[in-house]
C-alpha cells in the first residue's frame, strides 16, 4: 500500500468513504496527476475491457448508454447481439416489440 499512500495526500481533497483511487487514464500510470477518487460505476466504465458505442457524437459504455435510455445492460447487449440498429434497440421500450409481435401472430 505504500504505493497507494503517495496518491493520496495530492488528491485527498475529493475523497470520501464510498470512493477508490481510479486512474484517469487506464493505460497511465499510478501518479498524482493522472489519478481521481472514484466510485465502482465510474471505475467499471473505464477499464480496457469495455467496448465503446458511438452515438449522437458521443462516447458510450453499454452501461452508460442503457442507462441514459433507461433499459438495462443485458437487454441492450442481447438486442444489438440479435442484430437490431442501435436506433431501434434504444427507442423501442422493453416489451413493446413483443407486444406488437404477439398481436400480428396471434390465433385467437
């Protein structure tokens, strides 16, 4: 942790319980200027692993852009993993196109 004790005396303004050290830059290195304190979402949404939408001119986790939309990670994977637009997979509400599917084959 001695590593750790060196960040934190530059950047301690902003701490509080509920954060971590995070870097800005993830392919940085631990130093005052390039660290933060962070809370765990905003640390999941900066990790190398993530895969980035571009949409509207902006810059999107899945995560962040689900939840702009108000849907959930999983349903917005799984939509765009079936092949719908981006378009279509944020506009249409969660049950909507089964609802409509259900009606066009309906045999009642």
């Amino acid at each position: 942790m001695r590593m750790v004790a060196h960040l934190k005396k530059p950047i301690q303004n902003n701490y509080s319980e509920n954060l971590e050290i995070d870097r800005k830059d993830v392919n940085g290195d631990y130093e005052p200027s390039n660290c933060r304190w962070s809370n765990k979402t905003t640390q999941n949404n900066n990790t190398r692993r993530n895969h980035y939408i571009y949409y509207m001119d902006k810059k999107y986790t899945l995560s962040t852009l689900s939840k702009e939309y108000g849907l959930s990670s999983s349903t917005l994977y799984r939509r765009l993993k079936r092949g719908w637009s981006l378009e279509e997979s944020l506009i249409t509400k969660s049950n909507e196109r089964r609802k409509n599917h259900e009606k066009h084959w309906s045999c009642a």
